[in-house]
C-alpha cells in the first residue's frame, strides 16, 4: 500500500507541475522545472502542516502560494487569509476556498507576477 501511495503522490506532483507550466509560464520560467518540482514539494509539506491534505485543497493552496508568495506576503488581506489557515476547526477546502474567493474579488483576478530581481 505505500508503494501505491508514493506512486499517486508522485503523479500528484507531476501533475501540479505541469498544471504550474502551462497555466502561469512566467511562473514556471522564473523557478525552472527543478524550482517548480521544489516549490511543489513545499507547498505539499507545507499544506499537511495545516492540515490540508485532498488534492483539489493542496493544489489550490499551492496556486495562491505561487501567486500570492509562499507566506502569501503579496496578498491583499493577508493577516486575514493567514488567520483562516491557521483556523483549527474549519475543513481544509473551505479554508481555501474562501482565501481563493477574497483575493480573487480583491485583485480582480488578475495573477501578480514577480519581476525579476524583486524578492
């Protein structure tokens, strides 16, 4: 059984990572694909630490982590989305469902890019 486990995690990842290269490329050119395998594996760790850990959360949490900063330092309202992870009671997907849906309405949809050189 954790062979089979390693091995869907293991197309999780791949997965996550194609996912990151097709859909936000500037991304994906600024990390490489070992930045963005790494970048992968943090956000996986770092979902479990909080108690995310079904694909459709972990992935979703990895999006807003590539695009809000990895301790979402570029988000609107951060504290706030902060608070809600760290939030002991409510289930993983509505946490980042209602992150997803407050920087959604507060950037208007629009993915920040980081320049390079910045931070």
């Amino acid at each position: 059984m954790d062979v089979l486990r390693q091995e869907r995690a293991l197309q999780f990842n791949h997965h996550l990572v194609a996912y990151i290269a097709a859909e936000y490329p500037r991304h994906f050119s600024r990390l490489g694909a070992d930045g963005t395998w790494a970048f992968v594996e943090r956000a996986i760790e770092g979902a479990a630490r909080l108690g995310i850990t079904t694909a459709g959360a972990v992935g979703a949490l990895a999006e807003l982590w590539l695009i809000y900063g990895e301790s979402l330092e570029r988000a609107p309202d951060r504290e706030w989305a902060r608070n809600i992870l760290a939030h002991k009671e409510l289930p993983a997907h509505i946490k980042v469902e209602a992150i997803q849906n407050r920087l959604q309405e507060k950037t208007g949809g629009r993915a920040l890019v980081v320049f390079a050189g910045a931070p």
